[in-house]
C-alpha cells in the first residue's frame, strides 16, 4: 500500500506536530537529534520537514 504524504493543514498532524515540539524542546541537543532521526525513520522525511518547519513557524509567530 503507498504511503500518503503528510498534510500539515490537516488537524491530526497539528496535533502531532504540538506534542513533538513540547517534548522537543526539552531536550538536550544530542538527544534533539535522536528525536528527529526517530521521527524521520517512523513518518519519514517528509513528515520531518513538515514538522520542523511547521515548529519554526510557531516559534516566530506563536499566535499565528
């Protein structure tokens, strides 16, 4: 079965992305890489990307 690309509209990944960037945020740098080579080998690449760009966003703008 394909794998569907993630939607970072979607409400289901914004909630994702939420609790990835809190329990992010609270780590060390080495374990900041960890988390991210953990994310990217279970969603992918693409669910990363969207993630941390997505976080990026909500530390610029966190009312956006």
């Amino acid at each position: 079965m394909p794998k569907r690309n993630a939607d970072p509209a979607s409400m289901v990944y914004h909630a994702s992305f939420k609790a990835f960037s809190q329990d992010y945020h609270q780590l060390s740098l080495d374990a900041k890489a960890e988390y991210r080579a953990a994310i990217r080998t279970v969603f992918g690449p693409f669910f990363l990307e969207s993630w941390l760009c997505w976080d990026r966003q909500q530390r610029m703008n966190p009312h956006a």
